[in-house]
C-alpha cells in the first residue's frame, strides 16, 4: 500500500512539471528578432476648416432696404393719416435694421462705420415716432409740414451720412431719401377775407386778436361758414355788412397758412364762442366786437371743436 502511494506522488510531480515547463512562453513563439521594437499608433490631428466670413454687403442691403422702401411710400400720403401709418412702417423698419446691425459679423474696416449706422438707424426710427406724436397733438396739424418735418430729421441725415462712407469702403446701397418739402411759414394780410360771402347788410363785426398766432375767425349759419376773415397775431380786423342772422362764432389759430386747404399747417387749434351773435337790422346797425384772449371780466365762453366739426372757411 505504500508503495503504490509514492509511485502515485511522483507521477503527479512529473507532469505538473511539465505543465509548468510548457506556460513560460511556449515552445511555438521564439524569441523576438534582433533589434526589433513594439510600436504604437498614434491618431493623426486634423484641425477643423477655418470657417469663412459670409459676404458683407447681403447684410448690409438686408438692414438698409426696407428702411428705403418705407421712406418711398411717404410721398404717396394724401392726408396725414396716411403720413401716420407710413412714419410707423419707417420706424420698425428703421428699429429693426439697427437690431441686425449690432449683432452682424462685419468687416474689421466699417465696424466703427456699421456701429454709427445702427445708433442712426436707431435714432430715425425715434424722429418718425415723435413725428407721429406731433401729429396726434396738432403740432403737425398739415400734410406739409409733416413731410418737411420728416426731411429735417436728424436720423436721416445721420443715416446718409453712414452710408456714404459704407459706399466708399466698396459697401454701396440703394438707399435713398424722397424730395420733401421745406418748413414753411405762410401767413396772409391781415384783414384778407379768406371767404367772402355777402356782404349787404349793417352789421359790423369786429376782432382783436391779442393771442401768440394768426387766426382766422368765421361767421357761420348752422355749421356753414359764410364769412372767414384773417386776423394777424396784435392785430384788429373787422368784417362790414353783415347780414341780418343769428351767427355762431368759430376761429382757428396756428401758422403757416395753407392757401390751398384753407388751414394752418402748424401748431392749430380750433374754438367756438359758445354764446351766437345776433345782428339785426334797426335804428342802428348791429356792431360786435370780440377778442381772441382772455381777458379779466370777459363774458364770452368758448370750447374746444374737433377740426371734422369745423366749418371750412
């Protein structure tokens, strides 16, 4: 039994040995050649392509046309309710375009240029507005004055000036500004009838306007005006033979007098004495005599009268 025990332990240490003996490397695989090295692969890096600036000019045109193109509409207006909508069109355009110049990639020789068209761009689409703002509160109360009010804003002479120098750095637009008509500031004699109707009667009536502005102050019978006399700023005028009637009595100040709308363009206003004036023929003649301001002891009352209710003189 012992025997057989030590024969067995030596038979196992034979082959673990050799078990051993076949794991160093292997009897296949030889030893590496003389002289030869591992090598790794090293990845090759490629930088990403430069990119390239997009062309100057598209951006330039695509801020700048629609600012054109509103401004060409403004000598389409017939009233100054088309003046408005027009002035609101050329300041979102305007707005707009200064927005896409401030955040545009430009050419490093027009960026100070680029940042002075925004701030005009900016600045006209502000005039417009305030253009607008006259109109509403009868600062512009004429379709001339507003377009000479226009023609006079400092953005837009800012914005040509901008975009001359663009056109000398090889960066040209269309931009264009309309002819326009220059502030004006007409007035007539004082004492011209802007309407003469008859004038056969006795009645005599006289104004004083002793106000800041020219008037024109307009007999009228039921809302129709029969006669309009221009009455200068300090001046007196009067209007003889007037016929019998009871009148009511309306005048409009301002300046710049429009001959061919019979209103003044600027700075209007429009009031109606509340009390009539009868004129009636008797043993004498009828005379009144009103004065356009406030004046202590006065016993006239007048109001306010939307110019769509006003007599045309």
């Amino acid at each position: 039994m012992g025997s057989i025990t030590k024969a067995g332990l030596a038979v196992g240490s034979v082959l673990l040995l050799a078990a051993c003996s076949s794991g160093g490397g292997g009897s296949n695989a030889g030893p590496a050649p003389s002289g030869a090295s591992a090598r790794a692969t090293v990845p090759t890096y490629t930088p990403p392509p430069t990119p390239t600036r997009p062309p100057y000019g598209p951006v330039l045109t695509g801020a700048v046309d629609p600012v054109t193109t509103a401004l060409g509409k403004v000598t389409t207006a017939k009233t100054l309710a088309d003046l408005d909508t027009v002035l609101a069109e050329i300041a979102t355009s305007a707005r707009t375009g200064s927005l896409k110049l401030r955040t545009a990639d430009q050419p490093p020789e027009v960026g100070i240029t680029q940042s002075d068209l925004a701030s005009a761009l900016t600045q006209l689409g502000t005039d417009m507005t305030k253009v607008q703002g006259d109109i509403k509160h009868r600062t512009v109360c004429g379709l001339s004055a507003g377009l000479a009010e226009v023609g006079q804003a400092a953005g837009l002479k800012a914005v040509t000036t901008a975009l001359g120098t663009m056109a000398t750095a090889g960066y040209p637009t269309t931009f264009a500004v309309p002819q326009l008509p220059a502030a004006q500031n007409r007035s007539l004699d004082n004492g011209t009838m802007v309407r003469k109707g008859r004038l056969n009667g006795e009645g005599v009536f006289k104004v004083d306007n002793g106000g800041s502005s020219d008037a024109v102050v307009t007999l009228a019978l039921d809302g129709k005006a029969v006669n309009s006399v221009y009455v200068a700023k300090g001046s007196n005028a009067s209007i003889e033979g007037v016929q019998d009637g009871t009148y009511e009595v309306y005048f409009s100040g301002g300046a710049d007098w429009d001959g061919d709308a019979k209103a003044f363009t600027q700075n209007c206003r429009f009031t109606k004495f509340q009390d009539t004036l009868a004129f009636e023929t008797g043993r004498t003649a009828t005379s009144w005599s009103i004065t356009l301001k406030p004046v202590v002891g006065g016993n006239a009352k007048t109001e306010d009268v939307d110019q769509q209710n006003f007599p045309q003189p």
